[in-house]
C-alpha cells in the first residue's frame, strides 16, 4: 500500500460541470460578424442529433421533462345567430 493521498472525491455538481466542460471551445471575435460566422459554422458542422439534443436542453427548463406532448387545447363557442 503506498501512502499517498488520494484525490478527493467531486461532487455530483461538479462532475456535471466538468462533463459540460469538456467539449467547449472557446473561441475569441473580432466582431459581431465574426462571432455570428464562428456560430453558425459551429451549427452546420454540428449532427442533426446534436442540433435536437441542444434544442433539448434549451426547451426543458421552460417546460419540463414530462411536457413534451402538451399542446394548446382547441376551443370551439356556439354563438347564435341573429
């Protein structure tokens, strides 16, 4: 057995921060044109499966897990006529 110490164990937030973390780039604009070029390359480099999941994540804190069939209800008012 050695006597070195072992690394401390991550918490559960900062597992899930690393796992965000390790595939970001970061990448430095010059302008907002470039910045805009940069994202959209970004976008169509990206799988249509990668482009759902991100669309995913930015959906389910509005709406939630569970919500992903609720819809706008249909109404229908019988007005009489004159």
């Amino acid at each position: 057995m050695s006597d070195a110490k072992s690394a401390p164990a991550l918490t559960a937030s900062q597992v899930r921060a690393a796992r965000r973390g390790a595939g970001w780039k970061i990448v430095v604009a010059d302008s907002f044109a470039e910045a805009e070029a940069e994202t959209r390359a970004y976008w169509r480099a990206a799988t249509p499966a990668e482009r759902l999941s991100a669309l995913e994540k930015l959906r389910e804190p509005f709406y939630g897990k569970d919500q992903v069939g609720g819809r706008l209800q249909r109404f229908l008012e019988v007005v009489p006529a004159e």
